[in-house]
C-alpha cells in the first residue's frame, strides 16, 4: 500500500519536474531526475507547517536534496537571503519597498486566511477591521455598543508564540494590547469554545471555519477564498519566499523547488495545510 | 545448594539493577529541570521573573513575569483542598465508621472509579457543564459591571471545582485506611467512658488518625498542583491576577499551552516554570516525608 502511494508521488513528483523543464530550460529536464545539493531557507516561524509539509514531500521526490529550514522570523529570513547566507527567506508579510529595491524578489507562493467567529446565536456579523481592534483590545465589551444584543464579549484568542494570533494581532495592529478573556492552545479549541459560549468571538485559520460558528464579514466581505484572492478580505498575509534575483537566476535545485510548489502535487500541499493558493 | 545461590545471587542482582533506575530517573529530572531551568532565571533576573506580573514574552520588549501564574497554582490548589478535604474525609468516615458493608461497598467502588476517571474527562464535564453555569453566575454577579472582563465561565472558580473533585479520591482513600488502622480498642474505651459514636469519632478516632489524614491533604495537594489537562480545559488560559472570575493560568498549563510554539528565552522561562512547579511538588513530598514520620513515631 505504501509502496503504491509512493510510486504515485513519485511519478507526479517526475511530472512536476517535467514541467518545471518545459518552463525553463531543456538542460534543467535532463538533469532534474538526478539533482543533488542543499537548498537552504529561513525565515518565518509562521510558515513552518507550510515549509515542513513541502520540504519532506519534496526531498522524497528528490532523494539528492537536502532541504534545511530554520525559523527564525520573518525579519531574520529576509535579512540571511539578502546577506546570502541562505537561498530562500521565508516571510509571512509582503516585502517592503526597500527590501525589494536591494534585489530580493517577491515570490507569493501561498495566502493565508484568518477568520474571525463567532457564536451562532450572535445578530452582529458584520464587524469593521477598527471595531474589531476595539473588541480584542476591550475598549467595546458588549454587543449592544455595536448594535447586537446586551450580550458581554467574551474575547478567545490563541496563545502567545502561535502563529495565527501573530497574524491576526499584526493585521490589526494590536501586537502586544489585546486583553484576552481565554487564550487557548489550539484552532480546534478555540472553535469549540466559541461554538459553546453565548457572546464570544475568536480567530481560527480560513480552512477549518464550519458552521457550527459564524464566519464574520470584516468590512463587509465574507471571509472566502473568492474575497481573499480578490483582496477585499482584510485578514489576509501572503506567504512569500524571496530569492535574490527572479527565480529563474537561482540555483537549479532552487528553480526545482519552486517548480515543485507551483506543481499540482505542490499545491495540494499548501492547500492540505490551510492556505490559499494565490493566483 | 549452589543453584539456589545463584539464584539469590541474580534475583539481588536484577532488584538492584531496577532499584537504580528508579534513583537514576529521579536524579536525571531533577539534574535536568536544574540545567534547563536555570538559564532564565540568570537572563531575565529572578525578581523579575519569579515576581514579575507582566506576561508578554513574545512582545518586542518581552516581559517574562510568572508571578500571577505562581499565585494562580498556589491559590487555585490550596480552595480545592478546602473544598475536597472536608468533603473526602467525611466520605471516609462514613466508609470507616458508619456505613453497612453493601453501602460501604457501592460508596467505596464509586470512589474507585472516580480515581480511575482519566483527567481529560473531568476537563471535558468541566468544560461542557461547569463553565457554562459559571457564565450565568458570571452574567449576575457582574451584571452592568463595565471593569469585569466576561471570561465565558472560564475561570479560577471552574478549576477550584474540578480539581477539588479530583483530589477527592485520593483523600478519601488515604482517610479510610487510616481510620481503619485506628485500634478498635481507642474507639471501645471512648464508647466505655460513655461519649456517643459521634464523640468517638471527632474525639478519639479522627485525632488518632492525624498523621495518616495529613498524608492524604499532602497527596491531595500533590494532585491539585500537578494537574495539567482538566485546568487546562476549564481555567480560561489567559495571565491574569488569580481571582474568581479571572480567566487564569497556573504552572501545569503555562508549560502545556505554550511549549508548542515557543522560542528562544521564552522557552528557556517555560523550562523555569516546570522548575518552580519541581521545587513545588518536591517541598509538597518533603512535607510527607515528615508527616509520615511524625506518624511513625507516635506508633512507637
């Protein structure tokens, strides 16, 4: 059985690679079933379940590839690719203008949602992006003072060193202020709690909002794949693996890894993980 | 004559050997707790940390206070033995003292199931029974109370509950064996000198059984401290002063909930915090240490 599937993955992975060739260089796909080296990234802490997922499905495909991962933050990635100490940076923001201006290239390869929740029993769905900074700093505590019932807020969020609430605190600009009533240990606890507690609110990741809660409309937009890759969703981050240069000037393992990320088999990785696949 | 020396010789050999993993087990995790432990509380300042009350540690000027969570451990521990001692060893004077075999027998098997109840299942109940009580308690205490932040019934009162349950099983099993232990002589003499079966018991049988009874409150707090999984389900889970209504994190879910993702000093201080909570359970074992020999002695 696991022979099977690793034959499959196997074959896609010689597919990918067939691809990648076709899209850049007739030498790149002789050699490609052979590649050997190091790929080395580094950066964000976000991506980690990302890097992890994609590093280990990629060096099963190339044996000859070691691929090293160090997670040291979004600042330090781009910092060690632009030095040159590593190949790819890993940030979970866009590049900042400068940044780009020293050479590095912004490589979008995945999106990452965030949902805001909230009980079923709740009449307010709709929140702006400044109302729900207030909420999550405690400056609005019940419902009524945004049109709902008399119902105190009850304000769950993830616990400090997660990556979600990184994000959520970071798109809002609220590092560091929010007064949480539970901070709890998991996605899955948090949309629990929140699916049980009358009045609450919370962030879980995009992919796994059900409708035992309610997925708020930030700014009016539903939290959707279609309004994230539209833009209009505010709680939105890309993933971004900077290289120096475009892709096409790096390393052939370097090419070989990108190549993989936009293959089919790449992609059904982003997506197992819970992230969008950008455009 | 010579194989059954042998045999001696290896069945010592083979207690030996398996007595020595024990005291290596025991040495190697306080070793570790000590070397892991210690580098944080040089780098960020013991006052600071142990007597901090500010935790941010992934700020950008990061604050690594335990103290709240200190006080939450000690606070939330020492209400559930108030609660679950009294209770326990009432429970186990009935067993000893007063019920019939057949009742004593159902009491005792359901206190036995109690014990063997996993934590994740107290956690559970807590979490889908107490919490939402707490909430409506929550709404009426604090009802047009601007200040009080609303924690959804998960609070220190939640985890004082569930835990003063789950200590209960011990308590009451240390208890009744004690007072079992109590000669029927002390209890013959006392009913003799014509004190009624109450005097008996609160006079004579419960103050000969001290050392045992104590035994059980240092297991219990034993228990409380070192319990992770239920609190972690029903306390809420954010740093906050530990008071009834406050969402609050003790030592046990300040290691739980954040060893998962944390780094660099953060988790050096998460390592200090399982080293207080060692230092905590270690003065708790001390303490029965000396119970135990008090015990021992009035005895003699």
């Amino acid at each position: 059985m696991s022979k099977k599937i690793l034959a499959a993955i196997t074959a896609m992975g010689l597919m990918a690679f067939a691809f990648a060739g076709c899209t850049t260089t007739e030498e790149t796909e002789a050699t490609s079933k052979s590649l050997t080296g190091n790929i080395a990234l580094a950066g964000s802490t976000s991506m980690e379940k990302l890097c992890e997922a994609m590093s280990e499905s990629f060096m099963t495909v190339n044996p000859g590839v070691t691929v090293t991962v160090e997670y040291t933050g979004s600042g330090a990635g781009i910092e060690a690719v632009t030095s040159g100490s590593v190949d790819i940076g890993d940030a979970s923001r866009a590049l900042k203008e400068d940044e780009i201006a020293g050479g590095l290239v912004e490589n979008v390869v995945a999106i990452d949602g965030i949902a805001v929740i909230t009980d079923t029993s709740n009449s307010v769905t709709d929140v702006t992006s400044e109302e729900l900074a207030k909420i999550y700093t405690g400056e609005i505590s019940n419902w009524s003072e945004l049109g709902g019932a008399d119902q105190p807020i009850v304000v769950i969020g993830r616990e400090a060193g997660s990556g979600t609430r990184d994000a959520f605190e970071e798109l809002l600009e609220v590092e560091d202020i929010c007064a949480y009533a539970q901070e709890l240990d998991s996605t899955g606890a948090v949309l629990a709690k929140v699916a049980a507690t009358p009045g609450s609110i919370g962030y879980v990741s995009l992919d796994v909002l059900d409708d035992t809660v309610i997925g708020m409309k930030i700014n009016g937009y539903e939290p959707t794949e279609e309004q994230i890759l539209a833009g209009t969703y505010a709680l939105q981050r890309p993933f971004v693996m900077a290289t120096r240069g475009a892709i096409s000037e790096q390393s052939e393992e370097v090419q070989a890894w990108f190549a993989y990320l936009n293959s089919a088999e790449g992609q059904e990785i982003i997506r197992a993980v819970g992230l969008i696949v950008p455009q | 004559m010579r194989k059954n020396a042998i045999i001696e010789k290896t069945a010592q050999a083979i207690l030996t050997i398996c007595a020595v993993v024990a005291i290596f087990a025991v040495c190697a995790i306080t070793l570790y707790m000590f070397i892991k432990g210690a580098p944080a509380l040089k780098e960020v300042g013991v006052l600071d940390l142990l007597f901090g009350t500010i935790w941010k540690p992934t700020a950008s000027t990061p604050s690594y206070g335990i103290w709240y969570i200190i006080l939450a451990s000690v606070i939330s521990t020492g209400a559930a033995i108030l609660i679950g001692v009294p209770i326990g060893l009432l429970t186990a004077v009935f067993l000893s003292e007063i019920s019939g075999r057949k009742l004593g027998g159902i009491v005792g098997s359901a206190v036995e199931l109690l014990a063997a109840t996993p934590s994740v299942i107290y956690g559970l109940i807590g979490m889908m029974v107490l919490n939402p009580l707490m909430f409506k308690l929550e709404k009426a205490v604090f009802a047009g109370d601007a200040s009080h932040q609303f924690t959804g019934g998960a609070n220190m009162l939640s985890a004082i509950f569930v835990l003063a349950i789950m200590i209960l099983p011990t308590v009451i099993s240390v208890c009744t064996s004690s007072l079992k232990a109590v000669s029927d002589n002390l209890r013959a003499a006392s009913l003799a000198l014509g004190a009624t079966k109450e005097q008996t018991i609160f006079k004579a049988v419960i103050p000969a059984a001290k050392s045992g009874i104590l035994t059980g409150v240092v297991l219990g707090i034993g228990r409380a401290l070192g319990e992770a999984m239920a609190i972690n389900m029903v306390a809420g889970g954010a740093v906050n002063i530990p008071l009834p209504f406050n969402s609050v994190r003790t030592l046990t879910t300040q290691i739980v909930s954040e060893m998962g993702y944390a780094s660099g000093t953060h988790r050096q201080v998460l390592f200090t915090v399982g080293l207080v909570l060692y230092l905590f359970i270690m003065i708790v074992n001390f303490i029965l240490l000396r119970a135990r020999k008090a015990g021992v002695a009035r005895e003699d």
